[in-house]
C-alpha cells in the first residue's frame, strides 16, 4: 500500500500531516511534509506558513533546495 501523497489523495494526506505536526511541532520534516500537501491540494496560502516555519526550525537542511 503506498501513502496516500503518491496517490494524490491530499486530504488525507493532510489529515496524516496536521496529526504528525500534532505529535511533533518542531519536527521540520513533518511540518515541511503538511505544507507541500496543502499546496499541492491547491491551499497555498494554507501551506506557505508550515513551509516557512519548517525553515525556521531548521534553517540548514539541505531538502530547502528541493521547495
């Protein structure tokens, strides 16, 4: 079974993200994860927080080049 992000089933993708975000607020993988699913789902202005926060909590990680 693969995740429902290479499915295209965003919602419940975001519905994974928002409860991983839950769990773990300064995990910046997880934040970055939960702001590509809503901008992916068409939500930008939704998305656009959790990507800059994800930065903010790691700003040196080199998977910010792939945003």
């Amino acid at each position: 079974m693969s995740s429902p992000y290479y499915r295209r089933e965003y919602d419940k993708a975001i519905t994974y993200g928002e409860k991983a975000v839950t769990l773990a607020p300064s995990h910046s993988g997880a934040t970055s994860r939960l702001g590509r699913f809503l901008v992916l789902a068409g939500r930008p202005e939704e998305g656009l927080p959790f990507i800059k926060r994800a930065i903010r909590l790691s700003p040196y990680t080199r998977a910010w080049r792939y945003l």
